[in-house]
C-alpha cells in the first residue's frame, strides 16, 4: 500500500456527450481511490459565509403564544431540538468550502463508486463499489481501514448501517449480505430472496427489520431479530413494475417507490407486519399531473402502468374506492396506496425517469432526481408533503407540492446520481459533473419551513466543488461533523472538511 501526496485544482470542464441506456454498472478497468481533503476556510480566496440570523424569519415577526408553540410543534426551540444553533453553524461552514490538497490511496481494482455510507456515530465511512468490493475507512484521518475484496460477485450497489457495528451490502448479484465491523473476515450471513438486481437497503430501527428492493419489482422484509448463519426470515411486502428506489419515512409511517416510468408511490400507515399482494391493496388516492387523453395516450404508447394495474385503470379503481370510503370520512386504512406523477419542470411530453429518491431527515419533504425519457434534461427536485383531508371526500389530492427545483448538468448521461441531505435538513449536495453543488432553499441556508413559496421557486446554489477528474456519482454528509464525501466513475472518493 502507497501513499503519495498532491495537489489537485478544482475542474471546471465537464465530460463529454456519454450515449447509455440507464445502468449503475459499467465495464470496469483498472482505477484507484482517492480521499481527497478539502478544508472549509472561513478565510482566503473565496467570499467568507454569509451570517446566518439567530431566528427564523417568522418567529422574528409577531412572537407571542401563538409563534411559540408553533415552534414547539415543528421542533424549533432549544428544548425541543438542542442541536440546531450547532448545525446552524456547521452550515456557515460549509457555505465556505473550497478544495485543497489531495491525498491519494492505492488499492488494488475496485472500479466505480456506486455509493457512500457513513457509520451513524461517523467513525467510518464505507465504499459501495463496481467490482465487487466495499471499500472502508476513517473519514477523520483518511485512512484506509479494510478492503472487502470479494465482498458480493457482482457490483455492490448499496450499503446501510443497522447500527454502529453492523452494516448490509446489496449487489447485482441479487444477494444482501450482513456485515460486522468487529469481524470483517467474514460474512454474519448472506440473504437470498431477490430474482434481480438488489438496488436498496432500508431498515426500521423499532422494529429491526430490514426491507430491501431490486429490479425484479419486489420489496422484501428482513427479520433481523431472528438471523443466523443460514440467513434470516423474510416475506415479499409488495411488487411493482419498473421499480428504481425504495426510502423508509424517519418514522417509518409512509414508504416511498420511485419507478422508471416516472410514478411515485406512497405507502400511507405503513405497517410492515402485513404482507402486500399485487391488485389487493387499497388505492386511497391517485393523481396524474397531467390531463386524462394525455394519461390514456400514455399507457397506450409505452409501458407505463404501475404493479398489475395499467393507467387507465387507476382513476376507475382509485374512485370505485373512494366512494365507498367517503362514507368513512377521516379514516385511511393501513398501506392504503397513493400513485402520483409529480411535476417536473421542463418538456412534460417527453417523460420522466425518478432516477434518485431521498427524504428530508425530519419527514417535511421528499427530494426526487429525475430525467427525461429522450435524457437531455436532469432535474433536482423538491416535494412538500400536504397532510389532511381532500378537499372533497371523493376526490383524489396529491400528498406533493413541488417547492423548489434546479436543473441539473446532464452530465455522464446514463448514470443514476445520488444526491442526500444534510444531517439537519437545510442544505442539499448534489453531484453536478466532475463535481458537487451544495444547494440551500433560499441563500441563507434557512430550514424548509421558513422557504415555502406560493409556487416552485428555484434552489439557491451555496457553493460548487470540483474536485474529480470523471462524473460524480454519489453524494454523502457525514452524520456527525462537518464534512461531505464524493464519489465518482473512475473510482476516487473526496473528502471536503474543515481545516482549523
């Protein structure tokens, strides 16, 4: 193992037109990783970060009873959330990041980074990589901990951390693997179930229950409280077609699919403990963006439908259901299912894909990366949730407002990128080409509750970074100190942290 020392200036030219259908693996070729370091200065050449207000605007305005248990109900006082004013600070920093010397770490082929994952308590910072390996190390120091070679066989897409030792891997190769930082020699155990590739990992941390999702369309339950060395307990929750991401809500009261076909499904009163089959769900509500001669011609061009039910049944069905609820205004059952084509900006006739899915730490929002069906357009967008009753009973409402939204570079077309939030919720990286943009809702890094416009307004772009010589293709904001980790086709891994 080699460890050399450099210096590497920010990017500014983009890659090249990259004609690909949709994938997350590629053919590999020999690369290396890089943790590059980047401190955030408050000083130098770049402009230092705006002061932040010590209040939100609205509490400043009016005050009394009123403004006080608003507070309270949306977590906004110092009892409530003690931490705030420590990451209002944390984000006057990264307001001022800048790219600095690298450092440089030889392993042996790994490919591309498809994904980034932090420990909860922050001590180590793992690696989802093309060929077959996950990659460790301490995002303090940078250095590198372990290498798990043959960690799946094919590429690793995912990686979720069930607590501060155990972690699961997913991969092409249609396996879940179980992970234990104290024995990484070997596998705790290998979980079989998926036909297809396993693109996601979630896990409910009341519950202990580990729900995974691929592109055979199916999400499955992991009983981890009953595993052993053969594997763990699991049953198939609920199937789609062209399904592309699953997210648990923090509270794990809704579950979220994104599809290929430019759907989003919402799981309402989620209840893991009751198994889903196909066509016997409850659709609550169901709401196209668009007209119903452009839902019809829709589904008649191009696949489109969503699970077994096809466009152009949704509305009848979602009715039939609503009609015999409505009698039962205020009361929604469990897993009642909500189908929505939320808007995004640009050509509608040309469709979207929802390559990226993502949720607001505090459950306020969900953030979508979406692309075009033709892919010259990529947009990221975020959605409000609207909790409450239809204005009418029989009348389908979307649960999403879209609030802010920014196109993107467009670059590396083909390749998912996924995007995350900060810890506190205030800020967004996104991977825009050979680097990161880190986007806030308005220029003063407010929370979303004090941004919300009449109508989608723009994202605030608070710094660009490049530092990467190929497409970036993931992001991630370390749980617990100030610092961002990139990742990209060639395989190298940024840091960007303080440096006092």
């Amino acid at each position: 193992m080699m460890l050399m020392a450099g210096t590497e200036g920010g990017m500014s030219a983009l890659c090249g037109k990259v004609e690909a259908p949709m994938r997350e693996s590629s053919g590999g070729g020999s690369s290396q990783v890089g943790v590059a370091l980047a401190p955030i200065s408050p000083s130098g050449t770049e402009p230092p970060a705006k002061s932040l207000p010590p209040a939100s605007p609205r509490a400043a305005v009016g005050g009394g009873l009123f403004e006080w248990l608003r507070g309270r109900c949306l977590g906004r006082s110092a009892a409530v959330d003690p931490v705030r004013d420590t990451f209002r600070a944390m984000t006057g920093l990264y307001s001022s990041i800048q790219p600095a010397d690298s450092v440089y770490l030889s392993t042996r082929t790994h490919g591309a980074v498809f994904n980034l994952e932090y420990s909860p308590d922050g001590s180590v910072l793992t690696v989802a990589c093309e060929q077959t390996e996950v990659l460790l190390f301490d995002p303090i120091s940078s250095e590198h901990i372990k290498t798990l070679s043959e960690a799946h066989e094919d590429c690793v897409n995912n990686i979720r951390f069930l607590d501060n030792r155990l972690f699961a891997t997913c991969s092409d190769d249609t396996t879940i693997a179980l992970w234990d930082l104290r024995k990484l020699n070997t596998k705790v155990c290998t979980l079989h179930g998926h036909t297809s590739w396993v693109k996601n990992i979630e896990f409910d941390t009341n519950t202990r229950l580990l729900v995974t999702s691929g592109f055979d369309g199916n999400v499955i339950i992991w009983d981890t409280n009953r595993c052993t060395e053969d594997g763990c307990p699991h049953k198939k929750f609920f199937h789609t077609r062209f399904l592309m991401r699953m997210r648990l809500m923090p509270d794990c009261s809704k579950m979220l699919i994104s599809t290929s076909s430019g759907y989003l499904l919402i799981l309402h009163d989620l209840d893991l403990n009751k198994s889903l089959e196909v066509r016997s769900y409850p659709i609550l509500r169901a709401r196209r963006t668009t007209s119903s001669s452009d839902m019809t011609s829709t589904s008649s061009s191009g696949p489109r439908a969503v699970g077994s039910c096809h466009c152009n049944d949704l509305g009848s069905l979602s009715e039939k259901y609503m009609s015999r609820s409505s009698q039962r205004e205020g009361v929604s059952p469990r897993n009642s299912l909500e189908v929505l084509t939320p808007e995004v900006p640009g050509d509608r006739d040309r469709g979207n894909c929802i390559t990226s899915l993502q949720l607001h730490p505090k459950g306020w929002a969900t953030l979508l990366r979406c692309s075009s069906n033709t892919d010259d357009q990529e947009w990221t967008c975020v959605y409000e949730f609207q909790e409450g009753a239809p204005v009418r009973p029989v009348s389908p409402r979307c649960s999403l407002r879209l609030t802010h939204c920014i196109e993107e570079a467009n670059v590396g077309r083909g390749y998912i990128k996924e995007l995350c939030f900060s810890p506190d919720g205030r800020m967004i990286s996104s991977p825009h080409g050979y680097g990161i943009r880190l986007l806030g809702f308005d220029t003063q890094c407010n929370e979303l509750v004090d941004c919300l416009p009449k109508e989608a307004g723009p994202l605030q772009e608070i710094r660009s970074l490049y530092s990467h010589n190929d497409v970036v293709l993931t992001t991630k904001f370390s749980p617990t100190h100030c610092q961002i980790a990139s990742g990209c086709l060639s395989g190298r891994v940024s840091l960007y942290q303080p440096k006092f």
